[in-house]
C-alpha cells in the first residue's frame, strides 16, 4: 500500500537548518492499522503531511500502491486514495455538514446516506446536516464531523492526525468506537493513525515510535506496546484528551 | 405572457421563476410591465407622473407574496423606477424583487430602483433582492437600488440583498428607521469581479425602545474589482444594533469596509466587526485532501461564503 524510503524533511529556522524528519523508512501494508506514537515534537504530524502532500520532503520517496507520489500534490493523491483528517479541523463560512460530506464522497449522496455517516461518528443527523461548519460547533462536534468525512471518502489510506487532540470524554469513547469499527471491516483498506492513546494504540497491528524525528522503534502492538505502557507515548484515555 | 429565452434566463437568476409566479406580481421587461396581476390581498397599481408601483398589502393577512422581478434586455436603456410598499398592521408578507441586465450592446444599461417600504404594526416581511448581469457588449450593466424602510412598532423586516455577479456599477443605497420594538436583519452578499465596483451604504436608525438591527454584509471582490461597504447604525434609544462586513479579497481586488457606528442615548447598545483576507489556506487545503483542485476548492469556499 505505502511505501516510504529514507525520507527527510528540514525546515529552515532562524537561519539554521533543523531537521524534523531524519531518514525514515516505513512500509505499511493492506489491511492493517499502523500508529504512530511518540514524545511531541518528535515529527509524527509532519510525517502524516508529507504523506498527504501537505509538505514536500527535502529528500526521499513516498511510493503508494507502486506509484512515485513523492512530488504529487494534495488533489492527485487524494484522487489516488489517500485521506486525510486534520488534528484541528477546519471551518469554514457558509459550507453546511451536508456540503463537505457530499464533497468528500464526490458523489450526489442522498441525505439519508449523508445521515448514515455522521450516526457512524454519534452524531443525531437531523441536527446537524444543515448547520454550517463553522465555529458555532464545538471542537468535539467538529472532530466528529471531519472523521465523517474521511468516512464518506473511503480512501483506500487514511491517516488520521491525533483524532484525540481537542476532545471531550464523551467523543472520545465515541471515537474509539469508530475506530474499533473501522479495523474490523478494514478489508484491504488500510488506516495509519498518529495517537499517543493507548485504547487506540491497543487496536494497532504495528506501532512505529517517533522521537526527534527518528523512527526509534517499530513493531507488532505486542512487541512494542509494553514498553511503552506509562510514557508519554501510551496514555490513559483520563489524560491528555484536552491536549 | 411569452417570454424569450433571455427573460426567462433572467427570471431565473434573479427571482427563481420559470413560469407566471403565485399570487401578486409584475414583470417589468425593457421598461414595460410586460405581466401584473393583484390578488384579493395585495394591490398593484403604476404610479402616474413617474415610473413605477404603489403595492398594497392589506392588514392581518397571511403568507402574501409579491413577485416585482425587472429585466433587461436592450442596450442603452436607462430607468429610474419608484416602488412604493405600504404593509398593512400584523400582515406577513414575501417580497421578492430583483433585477437582471443583459446587455450584449456597445452602450450602457442603467436600472435605478428606489424601493420604499412603509410597514405597518406587528407587520412581518422579508425582502429579497437579487441583482444580476450577463452579456458580452462593452456597454456597462448598472444597477443602483435605493432602499428605505420605515419600520412602525414591533414590525419585523428581513432583507436579504444579493449581487450574484456582472454588475459593472453599484451604488446601493438603505436607510431604515425602526420604531419602538422594530426589528431588521440583513444578509447582504456582493460578488465584484473584472474592473467592477461596488458602493454599498446603510443608515439604519434605531429610534425606539428595544428597536433592533443586525446588518451583515459579505462580499468577494476577484479580478481588479472594488468594494466599499460603509455601514452605519445609528442608536437614539434604549435599542440594540449589530454590523458586521465580512469579506474575502483575490487577485488584485480591493475592499474598503467602513463600519460605523452612532449613541445618542446612554442604553444603546451597538457593535461592529470587520474582517478582510483571503481565503484561508488550510479551507484550500482541506478541500484539497478530498480531491478537489485548487481552482475547485476555491468556488466552493466561495459559494458557501456567499450562500
């Protein structure tokens, strides 16, 4: 499915040259749920970018069912399959629920089956299928509906950055749900989540740990997990949810 | 009533009529009331002296509706049309005006609407106005609307006042003055784009005890055009009052928002806000990520911007 080769990624910073992502090499195949963990700051969302298209890397591949998507951008890939949902989601004046569902699907979907979508993220339909996306939602309300919306795109690759950032309990285990769901039916689809959450990491068939921008483990839930269990990288659903 | 294709094109954009509307209407085409009908309820009748309508909405009734779209078709047609509103107490009534331009000729056309709404006691109207041009001529499409609204107690007025696009010229121009309990809500949308540009001016004067106004304007200015919104509340009693210009700017386009706002009595309470960017980045971005292009993202963001 994903393929990434040696990938590095620098930014320029106060004249200096720092490197958030140093040489990483990950394959995810189909059918699995990978997440990747680690410290903050150790460049797992700059990692979910690079391969959305968000953010070029300064060298390296990403290849995605063997094509070069290295110099793709965003739209191509997306078109290719790959999703992306946003660790703060984005509002926007105007664009209904309705709207960003049916864009996301590329499809003229009947309401009955944008409703189908926002129940699976615990959301009452009725309620929210023509509010606006906009900041009169809750960041809670807004986490659900921009995880609908990967929904309705059915990529074959989604990445999810840190679905847990800005959420209440309450979406949270909601949340857990959606993704215990998804790695049931997940069939050759595959699902790579950024997550320091450890009812998230238990759901994973391979953990990847992320430090400095260095791959510094990568591994079956099991061989990894462990390890990790009372760090920063696997925490109780009690803390962290309102990072 | 035959219509040609370009009417009814026209019709369509503006007032969302493909056929003879319900209830009470008159369609004005190339300066001549081309179809008009009065209902048991509400009376059309042309002005004499000047150019125009008186329109009678009688008092206690219920979902009224007055369909006045204007149309034209002709290059270098210049009009100044005077509609009078006078709406009965506790009467509800829609009102749907709007006008297209169609000028595929080398010289200007040129619609100057003033509207003025008398609204009795306890009286409900919403207003809705569409203002639209098409034509390849290097004649100007024109549009300058006069809007006056003197709101008597506890009435109630909703405007929604929308410039879709090819309008060359604008000056659009409201004045309201709402009494004890009055309440008016605006939703202005104004699209510029080429070499356009676009006048909008609101005076809207709070004058009686817990008389209310929320005024909110959005617009986009493409291409080299040009917006001045200037929207002024005016607060001389206890009364609440609320502006809001809200814009997004592209390529070489240029906003000037002047919000503005008047106390004259120690218990009003006003606000305003402004706000002028481009389109976020990220709204591209997150567009993007769902297959959208750039170009597709951007008329997205726009049409829900200006919904």
């Amino acid at each position: 499915m994903l393929k990434i080769k040696n990938l590095s990624f620098d930014v320029q910073s106060e004249g200096q040259n720092k490197e958030i992502i140093k040489d990483i090499s990950i394959e995810v195949p189909d059918g699995k749920l990978f997440v990747i963990t680690g410290p903050n700051g150790g460049g797992k969302s700059t990692l979910a970018k690079l391969i959305a298209g968000i953010e070029k890397p300064t060298s390296g591949q990403i290849i995605f069912n063997d094509t070069d998507i290295t110099d793709m951008s965003i739209t191509d890939r997306a078109k290719l399959g790959i999703g992306f949902a946003f660790q703060q989601p984005v509002r926007f004046k105007g664009i209904q629920v309705l709207d960003l569902i049916r864009i996301a699907s590329g499809k003229e979907l009947s309401i009955t089956e944008v409703c189908s979508y926002l129940s699976k993220v615990g959301l009452c339909a009725a309620e929210y299928i023509n509010r606006e996306v906009n900041s009169s939602l809750s960041g809670g309300e807004l986490k659900r509906i921009e995880i609908a919306t990967v929904l309705a795109r059915g990529s074959l690759l989604t990445v999810f950055d840190e679905p847990e950032a800005g959420i209440d309990l309450w979406s949270f285990s909601n949340l857990i749900e959606v993704f215990e769901r998804q790695r049931r039916e997940i069939k050759d689809r595959s699902i790579l989540i950024i997550s320091h959450q450890e009812r998230i990491l238990n759901i994973a068939d391979e953990i990847i740990v992320l430090k400095n921008g260095v791959l510094e483990t990568k591994g079956t839930k099991d061989e990894v997990l462990p390890a990790l269990m009372g760090t920063s990288s696997a925490v109780k659903e009690c803390r962290g949810v309102n990072n | 009533m035959d219509l040609n294709n370009i009417q009814k094109y026209l019709l369509k954009e503006i007032a969302d009529i493909t056929e003879v509307p319900q209830g009470a209407y008159n369609i004005r085409s190339d300066s001549q009331s081309i179809g008009r009908q009065s209902t048991e309820n509400v009376e059309i009748t042309p002005k004499e002296g000047v150019s125009g309508l008186d329109i009678f909405i009688k008092p206690n009734v219920k979902d009224e509706t007055v369909h006045i779209p204007v149309v034209m078709t002709k290059s270098g047609l210049k009009e100044e049309v005077y509609n009078d509103f006078f709406i009965g107490d506790n009467a509800q009534v829609l009102i749907v005006a709007g006008c297209g331009i169609d000028n595929c000729g080398a010289h200007d056309s040129q619609h100057d609407g003033i509207h003025r709404f008398y609204v009795g006691k306890n009286a409900k109207v919403k207003y809705v106005e569409k203002h639209y041009g098409s034509g390849d001529g290097a004649g100007k499409r024109i549009l300058n609307p006069v809007t006056e609204v003197y709101a008597e107690e506890g009435s109630t007025v909703e405007m929604e006042m929308v410039q879709i696009k090819g309008v060359d010229d604008t000056t659009r121009t409201t004045v309201a003055e709402l009494k004890k309990g009055a309440s008016m809500v605006v939703r202005e949308r104004l699209m510029t784009h080429e070499e356009q540009q676009a006048f909008s001016v609101y005076t809207v004067n709070l004058n009686g005890k817990d008389a209310n106004a929320d005024i909110v304007s959005r617009g986009v200015a493409r291409d080299n055009s040009f917006q001045k919104l200037d929207l002024k509340i005016v607060g001389n009693a206890e009364c609440k009052g609320h502006t809001e210009c809200d814009s997004i700017i592209m390529d070489n386009g240029k906003i000037l928002a002047v919000p503005a706002l008047e106390a004259n009595d120690v218990d009003a309470s006003l606000v305003h806000e402004a706000a002028i960017g481009k389109i976020a980045g990220e709204q591209l971005i997150k567009l993007m990520t769902l297959g959208l292009t750039e170009a597709e993202a951007e008329e997205q963001i726009i049409n829900g911007f200006l919904r």
